[in-house]
C-alpha cells in the first residue's frame, strides 16, 4: 500500500496485516479523495478509526494542514506512529472514539473533515456521527466520510448528502454540514 498523490506520493503504508484492519482499496481511496480534492487546502481532518492512517496520511499529503489519528490497538498505534513518523502535521491519539471525541469537544477543537472507517461488523457510524454532532465537533460545510458495508446510516437533519459510490459491496457516503 503507498500513498497515491501528493506531498507523500509513493509513500509505503505498513501494516496492511494486522488483525482489525481493513485499509481501502487504492482505487477506492483515490475515487475518494477525487471527490473531496476541492475541500482538502489547509482543513483540519481527524481520521477517527486510522488504523494504518492511510485516509489521514494522503489528506495530509494533498494539502490539509493536520491530521488527528485515533485508534484502540496498541499494535496499530505502534504502525501509526511509524507510517506518520516523517509526516507533518499528524497527531497521534490512542483512545477509543467515544473519549477521542469528547476529548476533542474539551479542548475545542472542530474538524473540517472526518474519515469514518470502523471495524464494518461493529456498526459503529451511526454512534460516531451523534456524538460529532452532540458535540459540534464538525465545522460548518464541513465534511464526514464514511466507508462501510451493510450498516444503515441515520443521516441527522443537520446533515446532506454530498456525494456516496458504490465499490462491489463497499460504500463510500460523504456527508456535509
């Protein structure tokens, strides 16, 4: 896995075999950031389930100006740190979502795009997205991706959809504020 444009093209990704992850295919990530390319200049993205940190990295490396990583798994925290080692701008936070994101909410820190690409059996969008939106943690026009496969989003009122694709029986649904 490498990096597919940017400041960081060609850049190997590791840890695409650890247990848990499931990092997006390249032609998915790049159909991906295609669709969000106009949005990247200077945001402030949060990459909330990073595991190998392949979405936040390529933000990073097409123009955002940080990138939070969040993940559980001290093996994927330790692959983290070493794929974001010559990255700028990544902060590394090892906490699960729920407190990621309070934590956010306390330092008051808002996010011009969030990637959401939870373990896909655990459900875990539609949690993520009220707790983002409980806390204002999402800039106005700002954007929340979600990869997934079967879990059906409950899109808040607060929210439209912006663009989603459909990749065999993955889908990629942007939302907006």
């Amino acid at each position: 896995m490498r990096i597919i444009s940017g400041k960081y093209k060609g850049k190997k990704i590791n840890g695409f075999d650890i247990d848990g992850t499931r990092p997006t295919m390249d032609r998915v990530k790049e159909s991906l950031f295609a669709m969000i390319q106009n949005n990247l200049k200077d945001s402030i993205c949060l990459d909330l389930f990073a595991g190998t940190g392949s979405l936040g990295i390529e933000a990073l490396s097409c123009g955002a100006k940080e990138c939070y990583f969040v993940d559980n798994n001290i093996k994927v925290i330790k692959i983290l740190e070493e794929n974001t080692k010559t990255i700028e701008n990544s902060i590394i936070i090892k906490n699960d979502f729920v407190n990621a994101l309070q934590y956010f909410s306390k330092q008051k820190i808002k996010f011009d795009i969030i990637f959401l690409d939870p373990p896909y059996k655990l459900n875990l969008i539609n949690p993520s997205i009220k707790i983002i939106l409980d806390n204002n943690l999402l800039k106005e026009n700002g954007l929340i991706i979600c990869e997934y496969e079967s879990e059906i989003l409950n899109i808040e009122n607060t929210l439209n959809i912006y663009k989603e694709r459909k990749y065999g029986s993955k889908k990629i649904v942007i939302l907006k504020k």
